[in-house]
C-alpha cells in the first residue's frame, strides 16, 4: 500500500532521522524513494550517503512525495503548514503528523478542505525497530491509518487509539524512552556502588531490563505476576524492592508521567 509511494520526512531532526534510519534498516522502503527535509542540509549529510534524498525545500518534497511525514517541533508547524498548504493536493496527498500537541482540527485550519491527515506518536525506538508508535484518525480515514500501520510497524509494534488519547501516548511512549532509559541508569549506578565497573553494569542493567519486558510482551502477563515469580519470602528481591518503593519508586515514575502528560497537551497551545 505505502511501500511504493514516495515519501518525505519534513523537519528530519532527532525523530525524523529515527525514522529514516529505522526504514531503510526495516528493508520494506527503499532510501531512493525517501526525501528528507530540513533547513540545515548539512547536518543531515550521511543520509545521502545512505541514498536518501535530501532537500532544502519543503514545496519540492510536497510535489515529489505522496506521502508527508511531519516531524518538526509544534512551534514550527504552523509556519510550515502556511508554507505548504498551497501545493497540498487532497486527492494525492496523505499527511502523518508526529508533531506533539497539534490536533487533526488545527491541523486542518490550515490546510486545504479534505486533506487527509494521520497523526501518529512514534519513540526514537524507531531506529532499531522497536518503535511503540499509537496512531489516531478521524473516522473517515481508514485507508490513510492503514498505510500509517503499516509505515510504523515496520519498525516496531503500532496501537490505534482515539485522538483524545494522544497527549498520554506522547507521555507514555514518546517521553517513556527517556523514563526507562533513566530507570537503567539508576540500575547501573547501583550495580557500580557494589563492584561492577561501569561498561559492564550498563550492559548489565540494559540487558536485565529486556529481559523484563520481553517476559510481560511474550507472556503477555501483568509486571506483578512476574514479579511473584522472582520474589520469595523473606528474600533478597522483595527487601530491595520494598526499600524502592518505602522512597518512593512507584510515585515519582506515576507523577513523571502525569506531570509529561499535561506538558504535551499545552506545549502547542503556548
Ligand atoms: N524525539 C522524540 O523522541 C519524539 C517522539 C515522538 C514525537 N516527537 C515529536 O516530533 C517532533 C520533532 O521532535 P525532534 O525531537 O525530532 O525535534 P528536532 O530534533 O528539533 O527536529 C525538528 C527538525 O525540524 C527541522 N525544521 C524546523 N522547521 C523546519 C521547516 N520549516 N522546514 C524543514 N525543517 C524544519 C529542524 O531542522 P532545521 O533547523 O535544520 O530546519 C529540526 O531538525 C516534535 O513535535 C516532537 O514533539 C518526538
């Protein structure tokens, strides 16, 4: 469905370079058929090298591409949509918007009448495949969703969930790289305060980590379930994980992600 079309990633900083790396790493969408878009060409160089197509111009990409992912920061998005809303052609064009904050509605203010329009909320997990991206539509717009799903699940897993929604996707899985990756390292300073020097309690602490959450997604069980099973009375686990939670573990990673989730939702409207 998408994979012949042309595609270009416009505002390809951080999440947009996950995303082109993570396609073509995917091996379904060919870099020849893929132009990225930025004001600073030069930063983005190697891509070329990768057999992407570079471009400084957002009307050159918008004539070329069929489909527009849209991954720039949500104070840049109403200068760009103004800037490209003349050569969107509703009948062509189908636009997925990973830009935090910025609703189907207010997208389409801006944009031609029937512009179709996915917004999807990918995390940088992209770039190794293993991208959690939810994805919202208006209900009309099922075959534009469909080539959203099938875009982010090649890079990893994808969840359709009501736009409404979207704020708390952004906090939980886009913001959430960053909690677990806080929660890793956290692990692994423990691990260097009891002996492991500290290459090795990162690999380790990463690893324990994986482990963790591929036991709860292949046995689709709930965390406690699994927790039951590596805890015994009066053990080691449970002493350490009753201290955590005596100072607080549980409370400040639910308030992070609260306090996140209503960041997302006014980052745009500020
Ligand atoms: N990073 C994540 O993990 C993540 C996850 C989910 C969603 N998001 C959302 O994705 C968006 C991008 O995040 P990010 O972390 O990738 O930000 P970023 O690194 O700042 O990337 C945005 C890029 O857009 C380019 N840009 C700005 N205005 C442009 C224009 N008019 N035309 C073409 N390019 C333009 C900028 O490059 P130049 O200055 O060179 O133009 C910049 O590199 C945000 O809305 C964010 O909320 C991010």
């Amino acid at each position: 469905m998408s994979k012949n079309k042309k595609l270009a990633i416009i505002g390809t900083g951080n999440l947009g370079s996950a995303i082109a790396r993570g396609l073509k790493e995917s091996g379904s969408y060919k870099p020849k058929n893929i132009m990225l878009t930025r004001r600073h060409l030069d930063r983005i160089a190697e891509f070329a090298e990768m057999g992407f197509k570079l471009e400084r111009d957002n009307l050159e990409a918008v004539d070329w591409a069929d489909l527009l992912i849209i991954t720039v920061e949500p104070q840049q998005m109403d200068r760009l949509l103004d800037e490209i809303r003349h050569k969107i052609e509703p009948q062509r064009h189908v636009i997925i918007s990973c830009v935090t904050g910025v609703s189907i509605a207010q997208m389409k203010s801006r944009l031609p009448e029937n512009t179709t329009l996915v917004r999807a909320m990918p995390n940088t997990g992209v770039a190794v495949l293993e991208s959690m991206t939810c994805l919202a539509s208006e209900g009309n717009n099922g075959l534009a969703l469909r080539m959203a799903e099938e875009i982010f699940s090649t890079v990893g897993k994808t969840l359709v969930i009501e736009e409404e929604q979207m704020a708390a996707a952004t906090a939980l899985g886009a913001c959430g790289v960053a909690f677990f990756l806080r929660a890793i390292r956290a692990a692994s300073q423990g691990g260097i305060e009891i002996g492991f020097p500290a290459d090795k309690a990162v690999f380790i602490a990463a690893q324990t980590s994986l482990a963790a959450a591929k036991l709860l997604l292949e046995n689709k069980s709930h965390p406690e379930a699994e927790i039951d099973r590596v805890t015994t009375p009066r053990g080691i686990t449970i002493s350490g994980l009753n201290t955590m939670e005596h100072q607080g573990f549980s409370s400040a990673m639910i308030r992070g992600i609260v306090t996140s989730w209503e960041k997302a939702d006014k980052l745009y409207k500020d």
